[in-house]
C-alpha cells in the first residue's frame, strides 16, 4: 500500500479510482483527480506547498513532484504524462503534456497545453513553454512545433498508462 501522510493539518485528497503504487509516497496537501496513476518510488509532497494533479495522468516511477515555501505550487492537467525520474518543482503543467524522462522543470515555470519536454530537458524558473512546441537542452530551448502524430501519441501513452495500471491494481 502506498505510504500516504497527512503533514500538519493536510490530509491528501486522492479519487478512489487512482491506482497507487505500494511504494509511492503522498504527503500533505496533495489531490489527485480521477483515473490518475502514481507508479513506483514516485514520491508527491504537498508538506511546503500544495500539489494538484488532473485526471487520467500519470506520474511514473521515481518522479518528484513538490514545491517552494510561500512561492509556488505544483500543478499538473488531465492527461499528462511525467516519465520516469522525472522533477517537477512548483511548476504548472496545462492538459495534454508528455515530460519526458528525467527533465526537470523548476518553481512558476508554465508548460502549456500540447508540449513535449525532451528527456533531460531543463526548463529553468519563470519560462512559459509555448503550446504546441517541443522543448530540448539544458536549458529548455523551443525546437520545433509538435506534430499531430506526437500530439495524439501524448494520449496513447496516457490510456496505455491508465490501462496497466488496472491491471497492476487488481
């Protein structure tokens, strides 16, 4: 079972239909939204600031998700995808987006509906990704726009990942 904390007094808000891994932690001020995957060593701590996560998401094995005291809060949309190991600090992240594995993306950076992040990538504070771009480097530079094939392949790999993770939960 999940290691879900309260800190102080905030309590995770987590919709019945996520599936939770065994050894995710969810910490304090926290809500997840409907069908929304937490996988592995994904670690989400609401303890300094809060965490909203949409719905039919998916934050994959040994990402971070947190925030920066009396600054920012972390929030992700519907139907995004976070790959694995990858940081997300006090970021917005808008519906529709693949973050890939292992890029960081830090305190009130936006990354507006529709963009691909480069595994690896490093969005610095304040940038606002532009929608529909793909974003590269350290730091995250605007490459070139996102095709519809890859468009549409963000919502592929986000049914792929509500559907293992039905079958993980069972």
């Amino acid at each position: 079972m999940a290691l879900i904390k309260p800190y102080l007094d905030q309590h995770p808000k987590i919709d019945e239909s996520c599936y939770l891994a065994e050894n995710a932690t969810i910490v304090g001020d926290v809500e997840i939204g409907a069908q929304t995957s937490i996988w592995y060593q994904a670690v989400i701590r609401g303890d300094v600031g809060p965490v909203r996560i949409g719905e039919r998401s998916n934050v994959q094995d040994g990402a971070i998700l947190h925030s920066t005291k009396h600054m920012s809060s972390c929030n992700v949309g519907n139907d995004v995808v976070i790959g694995h190991g990858a940081i997300l600090h006090g970021c917005t992240l808008q519906d529709g987006v693949l973050v890939g594995m292992g890029a960081i993306i830090l305190d009130l950076a936006v990354v507006e509906t529709g963009c691909i992040i480069a595994a690896g990538a490093v969005v610095p504070m304040h940038m606002r990704c532009e929608a529909g771009w793909l974003y590269a480097g350290v730091p995250a530079q605007k490459l070139k726009p996102v095709s519809q094939e890859q468009a549409d392949n963000i919502v592929v790999i986000a049914s792929r990942y509500l559907e293992e993770g039905e079958r993980h939960f069972r």
